[in-house]
C-alpha cells in the first residue's frame, strides 16, 4: 500500500465518520420534530374537543335565554328541545345495545 492509498483511505475515514456524525445529529433532529408534531397533534385534538364543548354550552345558553324571555314565534325552543330529546334517546339506544 503506497503513502497515496493510506492518504485516501484516511481521508475516507474521516468523511464515513464525519457523515455518521451528521446522520446522528439529523437522527436526534427529526426524533425532537416528531416529538413536538405528535405534541402538537395532541393539543389540536384537545382544542377541538374544548371548541365542541363550548360549542355545545353556548347552544344550551342560547336555549335557556331563549326559553326565559318567552319569545318563541317560530318554535325554535321546541326544535331544539326535540332535536335534544331525540339526540338523548339515540344515546339510550346505544348504551342498551
């Protein structure tokens, strides 16, 4: 082995090690992305949820003011009350099966 192939194949070394390095380093980089992805994941699925039930207790409120003022014209308040009952009864059905 010439004083040239020891020089290329030093060479060699240090760039496989100097590529591993980087790979690990990427490695360690999407490893924390995937992480925080997942985390953020979570926290969409939670603010959702939060949305859904704010949703659900702003409808309610509409409801109940509604029922007290006494302003049904067009019932609206027994459409709703229907469309609850109806909701409750399918979650019965449910829970029997």
């Amino acid at each position: 082995m010439t004083d040239e192939d020891r020089l290329l194949l030093k060479d060699l070394k240090v760039n496989v090690q100097r590529l591993f390095q980087e790979y690990e380093r990427l490695k360690t980089g999407n490893r924390l992305l995937v992480d925080k992805v997942t985390a953020l994941n979570n926290e969409i699925v939670h603010l959702k949820n939060e949305k859904n039930d704010l949703s659900r207790e702003n409808e309610n409120i509409k409801l109940a003011n509604h029922l007290l003022s006494g302003k049904d014209g067009n019932g609206e308040a027994k459409k709703k009350i229907n469309s609850l009952v109806r909701e409750i009864d399918k979650c019965i059905a449910l829970l029997n099966k």
